[in-house]
C-alpha cells in the first residue's frame, strides 16, 4: 500500500538474457520467437496499470508455442539465480521500496520479489519488471496466487497505485492491562470506492490488522517508562501532548503508518493518557 518508484529497466534485455541460457536450442528458438509479444503484452499491462485496469489482463497458460512452465523458469532458473545475468535486475528491483521496507504491510523488511499478477496464472510476466515487486516472505506468502476479479479487489501496485495522501488507517485503544490497539481500515477522506475496496482487500488478505496490534503491543511496553515520567511532571495532559507529537513525527514519514495510527489513538484515549500506559494498569 506504499508507492515505489517505477522501474525503468528494459523488458527486452532482461528477457533476452534469460532466454540466452535456454540450452535446447528448439525451446530458445522458440521464446526469442515470442519476445514481441512479450513486449507488446508489458506495455499493456504498464498502460492498464496506469488506469488501475490490470483485472482486464486475461489470465493465460503459456504464450504461442511456449508453455507456462518454461516461462516461469525463466524467472526461477534465469533470473532469481545466483550468478545469472538477470539477476542484476532482480538485485536492483529489491532495493527500490524506501528504507527496504515491504511495500505492501510497511513493516517487514524486503526479502523477496513478488509477482503482482502471480507468475502461475500470467506466466507472460514471469521476468516482466514491471510485474516484480520488492517484499517481505511474510506478504509474499499470504499473498499466494491471488488475482483480480474485478475492480475492486485487486492487491494494490506498489508501482501504480497512490493511497497515501489521505488517512485511512484506524487504531483503537483497548482498555486491557497492559494496554493493547485493534486496527481497521477506514475510508475518512472519501477516497474512491473501488480505490478502498482494494485497500480493504490487502488489509484483510495479508492480516495486517493482527501483525500491527501485535507490533503496538511491543510499542506501548517500550513506552510506558518514558509516558510516566511526562505523567509526574504535568498530567494526563502532558502524556497526551507528548503522544501527539509522536504522531505528527510519524505521519510526517508515512500517512497511514501503524505507529501514526497507534499514537492517534493512544493521544485520544483519556483513559491511557490518565494512567491507563501503565503497564500494572491505571491507578
């Protein structure tokens, strides 16, 4: 849900250095044969991806006289192998997302490449950079083999798709001991319909309400010793005033970051602000 800069790695070149290792000399013939249309089906899909139509892409089993599987390794034995020359491209690709963090929870750290439109179902895409994606195993894992049906529940593409400049990422304060936040997703700001569906789809997908309460968990332990000595210098009032400049510090770096949202929600609670940080619970 977080942009990356769009690559500008030639499609061409990165599948003919992955066709250049096909040893039988008749399935090489045979994928230098399709690298136009190879091309002509990337540049589609960059064009539907810039009008957020990529669930118009049909879903396909290998490309003219080529089947998925060799496709598919050119991706696994062509271009994510050591030592191959596509693999600079894959090197490069997983250094784009901003501080090597996911660009689907921004959390994990980036581990792997991901094919937005899985290799399995669009295996034309196998090595198409645009297609690849750094991320964490953890989303690249839940993720699986899902596609889009429709406008409104396609995964959104780090590449493409801008969500940042509202909020629309929610905590809320449980009032346990210690403390705890539940998140959602919530549309705020009016974003477009099908814009949230597909936020609400990844949110859900990847289970990024469990993996952010159970980070704000570690963060409300962390923060509690710091919050009691605001606390015994002015009050509820001064807890709250403190976490909500942890909130404006974290929403200057990222909008819709778990900690901004953890940190509204905690300003907001009196409960919290009251003594309710305390590990031991509120006085």
């Amino acid at each position: 849900m977080w942009a990356v800069e769009k690559p500008g790695f030639d499609t061409g070149k990165t599948f003919d250095d992955c066709a250049a290792l096909i040893k039988n000399a008749a399935l090489r013939a045979n994928m230098t044969a399709i690298r136009q249309n190879i091309l002509n089906m990337s540049s589609d899909y960059d064009a539907r991806g810039e009008l957020a139509e990529l669930h118009l892409i049909a879903q396909h089993q290998g490309v003219a006289n080529v089947e998925a599987s060799d496709l598919k390794k050119n991706y696994t034995s062509r271009m994510a192998r050591k030592g191959v020359p596509a693999r600079a491209v894959y090197d490069a690709l997983k250094i784009l997302p901003k501080n090597n963090r996911c660009p689907y929870c921004n959390y994990g750290s980036v581990e792997t490449l991901d094919h937005v439109l899985t290799k399995d179902l669009y295996p034309a895409f196998s090595v198409a950079p645009i297609n690849l994606v750094g991320c964490c195993d953890r989303c690249n894992r839940l993720k699986g083999e899902a596609a889009p049906t429709g406008p409104n529940d396609g995964y959104l593409h780090p590449y493409f798709d801008r969500v940042n400049h509202a909020v629309w990422l929610v905590a809320e304060v449980a009032h346990s001991t210690p403390a705890a936040a539940t998140f959602r997703a919530e549309n705020l700001s009016g974003l477009d319909g099908a814009l949230f569906s597909r936020i609400q789809t990844q949110f859900d997908g990847l289970e990024l309400a469990r993996l952010y309460s159970d980070a704000a968990s570690d963060e409300i332990v962390d923060i509690a010793d710091v919050l009691e000595e605001v606390f015994q210098s002015g009050g509820a009032e001064a807890v709250a005033a403190h976490l909500e400049r942890q909130r404006e510090s974290r929403r200057q770096a990222n909008l819709n970051s778990w900690r901004a949202a953890l940190y509204d929600a905690l300003a907001a609670s009196n409960w919290y602000c009251d003594g309710g940080f305390r590990l031991g619970g509120a006085n």
